[in-house]
C-alpha cells in the first residue's frame, strides 16, 4: 500500500468502490467504512487528488454526488484485491472453510452492532 502512497482507509474506499461500477456517494462510502463525514470528505479528496477516483454525478450536494474509480484507480484496486485475497488465504488457509464462515458471520455480526451503538447509545441502557 505504501508504494500507491494509500491508508488503509483509502484501500476500504478503493475496494467498496471497485465492488460498485456505477459508483458510491461519500454517504454510503460512509456507511461502509463507518467513518464520519470529516474523514470520509479527507479520503475522497485525497483519492481525487491522486488521480484514484472521480465524480461521475453533479447532483449539488457535497454528499449525494457518486464517485467511481478511475482507470488507475481500477487498476490499483485489482492489485489491493489480489494482496487482500493472499493475505487471507495465509493466515486462513489452513482452517476448514465451514469455520471460516461461521468466524466472519460472527465477526461481521459482532462488528455491526458495535456500530449501531454510535447511532443508538441508548441501546446500552436497555439492554438491562
């Protein structure tokens, strides 16, 4: 990643938007990355500046305008899935795809309502 000069917060962005032809708008990049609007408005400026991704709608507001990648972005996003899919078969290669399955439906379970708690604090208060 360093040598595309990218944070890890610009590989999730890279990679949702690589996931999507027709483009994400920095709200739902937001939801995604569960990042709030000041990074979120920090990463797309920087992508853009890179030459990563651009907008591809004008509908006035900052946020509901989609971003795509752009031809270099595409191609740095082909390479960040092959590093990612290596990445996990080293360190899951070796356990049985059954368990991998069951470990991410939980991962990803445990994950999103950790976020929900950012948009619902009073769910600690009822879970008594």
């Amino acid at each position: 990643m360093q040598s595309y000069g990218l944070k890890s917060s610009h590989v999730l962005f890279m990679v949702q938007l690589g996931e999507r032809e027709e483009g994400l708008t920095a709200s739902e990049l937001s939801r995604a990355g569960h990042m709030d609007k000041a990074q979120i408005s920090r990463v797309v400026s920087e992508l853009t500046d890179k030459g990563f991704i651009a907008k591809c709608s004008d509908r006035g507001q900052k946020y509901k305008n989609k971003f795509t990648l752009t031809e270099a972005g595409k191609s740095i996003a082909r390479d960040l899935n092959q590093l990612i899919a290596k990445a996990l078969d080293y360190v899951g290669g070796s356990i049985p795809k059954a368990d991998l399955e069951i470990f991410y439906r939980t991962l990803f379970t445990i994950s999103d309502k950790i976020f929900s708690l950012t948009e619902e604090p009073e769910a600690l208060c009822a879970a008594d």
